[in-house]
C-alpha cells in the first residue's frame, strides 16, 4: 500500500499526479495546516520528523517513509515506472529530463517561495512596523527577485519553443514537477502577451487525464491556488 501524507494547494499535489500517472493505487491523508503559519500542523512529524508534506509511505515490499519531493519523484519512477516517464538512458532527452527536474527544485522553486515569503512577512507584520517592511519587501523584489524569476522564464519559454515538453517530445516527470510552478508564475508574473509557451505548455500540461484525476483526488482548488499567488 502507498499512502501521500498531503496538504490542498500545496506542492504535493505532483505526487499525487505522479502517482495517477504511473497508473498506482494509492491512499491520500490529508494533512492540516496552522492557521498561523500555514504550514502541515506539528502531528506530521510523527510520520516524518520535519513534519512537511509530502511523505510517503510505501509498504508494498517493505516499509519504507520518504520526505522531499524530489526524492519521492526519483524513488517512484526508480520503482514503479516502465520507462514510460523517462527518456531512454544515454540520449539527449535524458539529459534534458535530469536538468529540468533539478532545475524545478534547484533555481526556480527557491525564487517562487522567496517572492511569497515577503508578501507574508508584510502582511503578518505588526501596522506600525508595515510601511517599513512593504518598502524592504518592494525594493528586493523589484531588484533582485522578479528579474531573476524573468531570466528563468525568459529561458524556458525559449526551450519551449523548440519542444513539446521539458525533456523532448514526450511527457516525463520533470514536467510533473515544473508545472505547478509554471501554474503559480502564469497567476502571479507570466503573463501570456509575454510568455505565451509557457501559459499554452500548463494548458496542455493540464488536459492530461491523470493531471484531471488528481485534481480531484487531491482536493485542488485552482481559485484557491490563485489567491495565494497573487
């Protein structure tokens, strides 16, 4: 049995997509979040000491409990995949797979969560104190944060334009893992006039039957995904 230890609308969503995708049984727990801080409540951390989602839990051959999305991605399609989701191994694809899921993770995720970090210490701050953080929190992101997160876009949207997908011309994992974040850019900075591969690549991305399954198995909701990156 598998079991995806999970929060809505975060980013363990991909697992659970992953999972879809794989065509494998699994069971959802869904997690809480502090109402404080947003983050998996404290009782995660009996399952996996730092207490994020997601965990996995896989008992089919033997016990085994997983943190980190990257990781989970890598001991799924190690496991459970028939080469549908990876390139053949020596190509060019292949390479182009390994760069792209840990570019997802690596460069771009980091920037996308620095940008939310921010605007939640601006809201969260005390009102006298308010006025300050908001002039700090504009001035890294005008300077530093949105023209790296452009670079980076500027930069798929090239690969775009010569691929279907991030690792050639077949959908693989490393799509599953950079489209959420590409979903959160096309709400928060991507706009279509500018970036109009990477808007039609979600739309694509998202037309998947296993994308559609785990929609709903997972509880997504995009009017609350867009809330929290605007």
């Amino acid at each position: 049995m598998i079991r995806v230890y999970h929060l809505i609308n975060s980013r363990s969503q991909r697992i659970i997509w992953l999972l879809e995708e794989l065509g494998l049984e699994y069971e959802i727990i869904f997690c809480d979040r502090d109402p404080k801080t947003r983050m998996a409540e404290k009782s995660l951390e009996q399952i996996h000491p730092l207490g994020k989602a997601p965990i996995l839990v896989d008992t089919t051959t033997y016990e085994i409990t997983l943190a980190e999305t990257g990781a989970i991605v890598d001991y799924l399609i190690d496991r459970y995949d028939d080469k549908r989701l990876t390139p053949q191994s020596g190509s060019i694809e292949k390479t182009s797979y390994y760069y792209w899921k840990n570019f997802s993770e690596g460069s771009f995720m980091p920037n996308l969560a620095m940008k939310q970090v921010f605007a939640r210490i601006t809201q969260m701050s005390p009102f006298l104190v308010r006025p300050i953080l908001m002039l700090i929190e504009k001035a890294v992101t005008q300077r530093y944060i949105n023209p790296t997160l452009h670079s980076e876009l500027d930069y798929i949207e090239r690969h775009l334009m010569q691929y279907q997908w991030f690792a050639g011309s077949e959908f693989s994992a490393a799509d599953v893992l950079m489209t959420f974040l590409l979903e959160a850019t096309c709400v928060s900075i991507a706009t279509k006039d500018q970036y109009p591969k990477i808007v039609a690549y979600t739309e694509l991305a998202r037309a998947r039957p296993a994308y559609q399954r785990a929609v709903k198995s997972g509880k997504w909701s995009m009017t609350a995904f867009e809330q929290y990156w605007k």
